[in-house]
C-alpha cells in the first residue's frame, strides 16, 4: 500500500545508505546476487558490502563496457549482477553491450545509473544524464524505473533482484526528500497516485515528485484540482492509470529531469496520441545539454521547478 | 554426463567444413572464410577436450564455449550437430526464416550455443563473466572463448583480457583466430594485430600460438593451459576458408557467394580429404 508522510521531509539518511543497507539483506538472503562497479565502489557507499562479500563484489576498474559485458556473462551462467556506475557512462558507454549481451541475449542485470540529470551538479555537462532512460526505454524488454526516495527505492530493490530481466534504476545518490512513509509498498508498472485530483493530472517522476506535490499544493490554494501520479516504472509504463488521468481530468502535465525528447512526456503523448488524444504539457530539459553548478540553480536553468509545472498545468487545463 | 568422442580429430575437423558447406551451400552465400579456419578447433574442443551433454544442453555442470566472432555460428552449429546435439538436416535451414541457426550465435534459439554473440568484442567479457560465475558457484568447468583477430581490434577485448588476468580465471581459456585477415581485408593493412601471443602476455596471460590445423598442437595447448593455473590464450595461426577449394585463394573470402558448381566442388575436395584421414586412421 502506498503511504505518504503527511509532510515532504528532508530525509535524515541518504538514499546510497539505504541503498546499501537493502543490498547487505539481499547478498545474505540470495547468494547468487554480485555487485560490480567500475572504480565507483565508494560512491554507493558499498564498502561493508565489500568487505562482507569480497567474492560477490567486483571492482571491474574503469572499463563499463566489460562491466556490462561480464554482468551478462555472470547472469547466463547463474549470478543476479547488479552493476553501477553514473548515469552517462552506465548507458550510453555501453549500450551496445547491454543491448545485444544483455537484452537480446535475456540476461538478467540490473543496471544502476546514479546522479540522475541535473544531480549531476559539479560533475557538470559531461556526467549529467538527460537522455539515459531515452536510450534504456528504446530497448525491447527493459525495465526501466526512477525512485523519487529512499523508501521506494528500499521497497523496489527487492522486487528488482528477483524479477528475472533486464533494469536499468536511474538513482540520485545523496540528501533527498522523504515522501513515503516507511513501509509503503510499491508495484513496478504501477503508478502511485499521490494527490487525488479532477481538472489537470501531473504525471511525474524522480526528483520532480516533490516539485509535482508542491504544485499541486500551489494549485489547490487558487481552487484548481490536480492530481499526480509518481510514474517512478517509464517501462512498461503504467497506461491504465494514464488513460484514467486523460478521461477524468482531461488534460496532462509531465515532469521529468530528463530531455523531454524521448522521455517520460514523449511516452505518456505518444500513448495518449495512439488511444486518447489529450492537452499534454511538458516540463523537463529542452534539447540541451547539462552544464556545471549547484543542483539549485540547475533546477532553475532547466526549467525544473514547481513553478514550471504550474505554469503548465494553467496551459494545459486552457487548452481543454 | 554423455559426451561423443572421437579419436580422429582432423576427419571430425572436415566433416565440420562439409557440414559447414552443405549448409551454406543450400542458402548459397555465408560466412565461409572464418568458419572454414576454426574447423580443427571445433573438432578438438566438442571432439576431444569439452565436457558436454547433448541431451541436456543447459546442464549445469557443461563447459562453456562463446564464440564471439559470432559470424563462424554455421561452424559452431555443424559442430554441434555431429555431435549430438541437433539432426544435421537443421544446418540446411541456416539463416532461413524462422529458423533455430541464425547467421551469429543466439544461446535462446539454438540447442549447445551458450551465449548470443555478432557484436564483436562482447563475447570476450561475457566469456569472463562466465568463468568467474562458474567459480563463485563452485564449478570447474571450463569456458573456452573464440575470439577473431579482427576482433581484438575491439578494445573491449583488451578490457577483458585484463581482468582474466586480474581474476586469475584459470579455467578460461581463449583462443584467437590468426587468419590475417579482416572483412575488408589485411589486418596488416588495416590495423595491424600481430604479435598476438605477446600482446595478451603482456596483458598477464599465458600464452602461446600454434598451428591452428594441427588438431594435436591445439589438443596439447588446451592440456597445459588446463596445467597452467592461468588464464590462458592459444593464438591458432590459421588460413582463411582453409580448405575450401574455391575460396581459399580468393582474396575476399569473409563472405561468399556459392553456386551448385562450386558447392560440389567443394565438397568432393573435402569428401576426398575425408577419405583420406578415415584410412590414414585405420
């Protein structure tokens, strides 16, 4: 069941130690899980699932390509390999690899793409992803899903391990806010309604859940009635929840921290143009490339802020 | 565990190019060149050297092979098909559509194939992953990789070799194909890749280079690479379309293009072969 806090929180732990805690009980329960990650082992905070597991975790040293490649490998003949490295070098470094070793050959990884967008911060326009989950979605059979916080990716975690496939989890790493309450519990491909609502719906995800939430709230002080939905599965993606939003509140608004091109908003237009035609808005990146500096101004410089979306969702509901 | 095993590797090593050939003849184009050149290999490993059971493919406890140049798949499949593990007449239905022998190895489609190459270069690292997945899970079988040198051009391949070193994945054991040549021609020519033995030592593998048509000189390598404690690479120095009477001499020879005429051609060269190392045998 899904259970929010009745007030967004910045959470006390970062998400990379929940992370880490969720993958220690997976490693002792299933002895087949191996962890693999190309000299990024200390920024998912793995270091006692290191020393607790030495065998089962694999520093492949700064080749992605064969990461990917013997996760594969690792996976026919057996082990369930999770394999992390930032978002760019997680995908696009080797999407060759994880298309034709990994999902044309039915293998079993789960890829994790840390530092999402604009989270890449410092690290700048090289590292910051917006079109990894583009590139995951275009492979037949891929999983792909974006946790908004900690207690969803603690609750997905276990799911993902034991679901034979291939996913790919765009993760942010550090200090997020907190709007689940602990044991809210999730289904991959199922959206989770977050704010019920009649004349708009945002359908969001990641680190725009919080900014969806804020303008909903924002919305509802002016007497207009948005719902969201935390889209966190982009594949498949949940069309039953978004065919509802288009027939009961008529009009949409998507959030993602991510090219809109190809992303989450091309997915929910693309399958609302096919079976319902309806007023879709757009927030996120606008066919550009990330740049340096402070997640905050990021937000701002990328167009990802509550205030887009209610922006957005006045456009949207005109247009009905 | 059933296993069928043959005491005369070269005759097994031409009834794989006739296999091979009748195949590729019947669709009249495919890969000849680099499969005709790891036919010995192919008979020493599922004749000789690979632990195995036809009746139960995905047997836990099998050798692994991963043929990443994965365009030698018509080889592969003939060699899998005289040894039990599907009826000959399937290599007649090669690249047809619909069929269970696609042009590059497909571990979901075909019985024996255990890992889905084409890509070239991938093979290498899921070779790896393999080997060290086998150990972690306390198995000793072997995982035997076959790489193109054209392949190794590849730097994924070099990643890879790095961490069997690193790994010291002692039961895989790697060979490269040292035909000389490429699709587009000369390696020497292209980018050059010689020198193979010493590059993959000096990546931290054993390594040796022997005749690749000597099915004893490859039999005795993969039994001290199996000695050696080490990941281990066997540089087989091969012909391109060796032994095929009509390709072998022709410069382009990735892949060919065969007619009735020299389908039988062919195959009455390699039938005389045959009959050859059958009563060199008795």
């Amino acid at each position: 069941m899904i259970k929010l806090l009745d007030k967004i929180t910045l959470d006390a732990r970062e998400v990379r130690a929940g992370f880490a805690d969720t993958m220690m009980e997976l490693a002792e329960k299933n002895h087949k899980i191996v962890y693999l990650a190309a000299d990024l082992m200390g920024t998912l905070g793995m270091a006692t699932f290191e020393k607790t597991y030495p065998e089962r975790c694999i520093n492949t040293g700064i080749a992605e390509a064969n990461m990917v490649g013997m996760a594969c490998g690792m996976s026919v003949a057996g082990m369930v390999p999770f394999v992390h490295s930032f978002g760019p070098f997680a995908t696009r470094r080797c999407f060759d690899q994880i298309y034709m070793s990994g999902a044309y050959a039915k293998a079993n990884v789960k890829i994790i793409g840390s530092d999402p967008g604009v989270c890449a911060a410092f690290n700048g326009g090289t590292h910051m992803p917006f079109e990894d989950a583009a590139l995951m979605t275009s492979i037949p059979e891929m999983t792909v899903v974006e946790p908004c916080d900690r207690v969803q990716l603690q609750n997905l975690l276990p799911q993902i391990a034991d679901t034979y496939g291939m996913f790919y989890i765009r993760l942010v790493r550090k200090k997020n806010p907190l709007i689940y309450a602990e044991d809210a519990q999730f289904e991959i491909g199922k959206a989770a309604r977050v704010r019920e609502g009649s004349d708009v719906t945002i359908i969001a995800s990641g680190i725009m859940v919080e900014q969806a939430i804020l303008a909903a709230d924002a919305l509802a002080a002016e007497g207009i009635s948005a719902r969201v939905l935390d889209m966190f599965t982009w594949k498949p993606l949940d069309e039953q929840a978004i065919l509802e939003a288009a027939q009961e509140t008529g009009c949409i608004v998507t959030a993602e921290n991510h090219n809109i091109l190809n992303g989450l908003g091309s997915a929910v237009a693309g399958y609302l143009a096919r079976r319902r035609p309806t007023p879709v808005e757009m927030v996120g990146v606008n066919d550009e490339f990330g740049e340096v500096g402070p997640e905050s101004y990021l937000r701002e410089r990328f167009d990802l802020t509550a205030d887009h979306i209610i922006r957005a969702a006045k456009a949207a509901i005109a247009r009905k | 565990m059933q296993t069928k095993k043959t005491n005369n590797l070269p005759a097994l090593s031409t009834q794989i190019r006739i296999e091979t050939l009748k195949g590729l003849g019947k669709l009249g184009f495919g890969h000849v060149g680099g499969s005709f050149s790891v036919a010995e290999l192919l008979a020493v490993l599922y004749g000789k050297q690979m632990r195995y059971n036809p009746e139960e493919p995905n047997w836990p406890d099998r050798d692994y092979l991963v043929c990443s140049k994965g365009h030698a798949g018509p080889a592969v499949y003939a060699a899998l098909a005289l040894s039990g593990f599907f009826p000959t007449d399937w290599l007649l239905t090669i690249n047809t559509p619909g069929t269970r022998l696609p042009s590059h190895c497909d571990r979901l489609l075909t019985p024996g194939v255990d890992m889905t190459t084409g890509s070239l270069g991938q093979g290498a690292s899921t070779a790896v992953g393999i080997a060290l997945a086998n150990r972690l899970q306390g198995r000793d079988s072997y995982t035997y990789l076959i790489l193109g040198d054209g392949e190794i051009q590849e730097g994924q391949v070099w990643e890879a070799m790095s961490m069997a070193a690193q790994l010291n994945l002692d039961h895989l054991i790697t060979f490269v194909d040292y035909n000389k040549k490429q699709l587009d021609g000369y390696l020497c020519d292209i980018n050059n890749f010689d020198n193979i033995a010493e590059r993959m030592a000096a990546f931290g593998l054993e390594a040796v280079t022997v005749d690749g048509h000597d099915t004893n000189a490859i039999d005795r390598a993969i039994d001290q690479a199996k000695a050696s404690g080490r990941a281990t690479c066997i540089v087989l120095d091969t012909v391109k379309a060796k032994d095929c009477s009509f390709a072998e001499n022709v410069f382009n020879n990735h892949s060919v293009t065969i007619n009735e005429a020299q389908l039988e051609e062919g195959l009455s060269f390699l039938n005389a072969k045959l009959k050859e190392q059958v009563r060199d045998d008795d």
